[in-house]
C-alpha cells in the first residue's frame, strides 16, 4: 500500500470508528465523500477490501497459516517475515504496508486475545481463537518496529510412528520411548525454542493405556495428545486491571486433586517446579513435561534455578529430584535445522545429593546410538 493510500485508508478508519459504522460499501462511500469529496466504485472496493483485511482475521499473515506445516510466523517491523515449517526459518514476500499498519495489527490481535496493547502496556503474550499464541513488542522498545510472534499449533497430531517417519526419532529410539512409557517413569523433555519439545511430548502421551488419566497443565495450551481421557487446566494472566491471575502453580495444585494417572506439566518454568517434584515424590508415577534447557547435562542446573527461586533449598531440590525424576529427553536441530531426538539421559544422585546427569544414548544424524549409561536406562525400563 502506497504512503497516500494508506492515509486514505486510516482517514476513513478514523470516521467509521467515530461513527460506530460497519465498512459497508454505503458507510464507506459516505466517508470518502466527506474525507476528499470523491467515492467511485474502484476506490470503494479498494477501501473496503483494505479496511476488512485489517479488521478480520490475521490480516496479511492470515495466507501463511494455510501453509501446511508452518509452526512459527515471525513479523520484524514493515521490513521482513519469516516462517517456520520445521527445516529452520525462511524468509517470505508478504505486503505488511508501514510501521503503523503492523503495529495496528499487533495491537488489534492483543485485543482479540483480551489483552492491552500500547505505549503504556508495550508487550503482550496471549492465547487466540484457535490456539495461536501471540507475542508482540511496540516499538521503540522494538526495532525495527513492532515485533510480532506468533506460534501456530499443528493441525495434525503426530504420532510415534510419524515422528519416526519424519526423522525426528529413528527406529531404535521409538522402542526405548515406547519401554519408557509403559515403564511410566517419570521424564522431561528438553530442548531450546521449537526444537519439538510439545510435538514428541503429544506423542508419547499418545502410547499411554486407554485407562489412564492424563491432566494437562499449560501456561498456553498447546499439547493435542490422541488418547480417550484427557483433560487440561491453563493459566490465565492478569486482565487490564491487575486481578484475575491464575498460576502455573495454582494448576498443578488442582491438577493433584483430580485424580491424574499421568500428571504433565507443558512447560516447566517457574515456581511451579516445587509442585510438580512434590507431586512425582507422592506417587504419581509417568509424569511428565517439557524444559528450556541446552543439554542433558543442563537439566539439574535449570531445575535448581527455577526451584530455589522458588524457595526450595539447593539441597532439598536436588534430593526430590533425584528420587522424583530418572529420565531426560533431549531435542535439538541438525545442521539442516530438522528436529530430531540427540539423547536420552539418566539422572541420579552423587554421594553428596547433587543430582547428575549420564548419557544413556547419543542418537547420531545417521541413526546410530552410542552411550555409556545404557544399560542403567534398560534397568529402569524393566
């Protein structure tokens, strides 16, 4: 869109607002008379095309959440997108017009989320209809403009077997996670943004009996597990007042007292962790959740930031989690940006209560495994 179209555009966007008025094709013609004292039938249409794709849906994104596989959409000012379709990110052609015309984009779908979006509030983190989770940054805080990220839930739920067929998983993996499953030991997923973490995590939820039940804990739903019994608690931030906040914590807590056969926690990241360690040590047994983390060998240290910001002592954490938690698995991206599964880890306890954490199985981009502590996990997986 031209600089001038787009004034012309945002003059009868401010018209119509003032008025209460739908862009019919009447309301809109009436506007551009007042506006400049024109309205032919091309620069109607041209106007109200303009103004429903800024008002509806995602707007000029809205053609990228049609392309099969994307998981990320990610919007740099006026300048650059990129998508997501699981081989690293691309850039894409899309018209995003100017600076004003993202950061009303960004701020119309904060508001579709319920959420604020403005000088005084300038970020925003929300769920959507549909699942899409959205992250937003105005600028100046931003450059070079506003930010916007959004993550798109698959539209198809993989499987074990499709993961194996991607490549994420190679065959060999597949009957370790299936042992370990059935084994319901208790495990985490870890990895860095995008690496997989929620889509092997559905999976293997996927394998658990039909007779157990799983409740879900999410910060932003996103896990879609095939299975007959499931039933998921997410959190809620504060509305513009201030109030109305539920926790992670607060969910895990009622998670407990419903009866879960398998407690999963989406995402372990904050004051939640206490709970969760809690909940493995008093027989919930096969629960299970996702962590930011770089390595297996990073697992301990993260649960032993999140826990003692929490309150937890430095011993106490690593006492509950090494009697809670026995297994890591580890996500990454090869060198093509593909998502696959590096290593499975075995935790346990030092003689001084440090938990550490051992290489059970190193998975290669060919497929071959390699690790010291395998027999340790066989153990485990009976």
């Amino acid at each position: 869109m031209t600089e001038q179209a787009a004034e012309l555009v945002d003059g009868i966007r401010r018209r119509l607002i003032a008025a209460a008025a739908e862009p019919t094709a009447e309301n809109v013609a009436a506007a551009l008379r007042q506006e400049h004292g024109l309205a032919d039938g091309a620069t109607v249409l041209q106007v109200i095309d303009q103004l429903r794709r800024d008002s509806r849906g995602f707007g000029p994104l809205d053609p990228l959440l049609q392309i099969p596989g994307v998981t990320d959409i990610l919007v740099n000012g006026a300048g650059s997108v990129h998508i997501d379709r699981g081989s690293g990110l691309e850039a894409w052609d899309v018209a995003l017009g100017g600076i004003d015309d993202v950061r009303r984009l960004a701020q119309r779908l904060a508001a579709v989320g319920g959420r604020r979006l403005d000088h005084a509030s300038p970020w925003v983190d929300a769920r959507l209809p549909g699942g899409v989770r959205l992250h937003a940054v105005l600028d100046p805080i931003a450059r070079p403009g506003p930010l916007i990220s959004l993550r798109i839930p698959a539209s198809v739920t993989f499987g074990l077997d499709d993961l194996e067929r991607l490549g994420t998983v190679s065959a060999e993996a597949a009957v370790l996670l299936r042992q370990l499953v059935a084994a319901r030991v208790a495990f985490v997923i870890s990895g860095g943004t995008g690496s997989g973490k929620t889509t092997l995590l559905s999976a293997l939820l996927g394998l658990c009996p039909p007779a157990d039940r799983i409740v879900l804990v999410e910060d932003s739903s996103e896990l879609r597990p095939t299975h007959p019994h499931v039933v998921a608690l997410e959190a809620r931030p504060p509305n513009i007042e201030g109030a109305g906040q539920v926790t992670m914590r607060d969910l895990v807590r009622q998670a407990l007292r419903m009866r879960p056969d398998r407690l999963v926690v989406g995402e372990v990241r904050g004051a939640e962790v206490v709970d969760l360690l809690a909940a493995l040590n008093t027989g919930h047994e096969g629960g299970c959740g996702t962590l930011h983390a770089n390595s297996v060998g990073d697992v301990p240290a993260r649960f032993e930031a999140l826990g003692v910001a929490a309150g937890l002592s430095r011993e106490a954490l690593h006492s509950q989690l090494a009697a809670g938690l026995r297994v890591v698995l580890h996500l990454g991206r090869d060198g093509l940006g593909r998502r696959r599964l590096v290593q499975i880890g075995v935790l346990s306890a030092r003689r001084d209560g440090v938990v550490e954490p051992r290489p059970a199985v190193t998975f290669s981009a060919d497929g071959s495994a390699t690790g010291a502590a395998r027999q340790e996990l066989e153990e485990l997986l009976g």
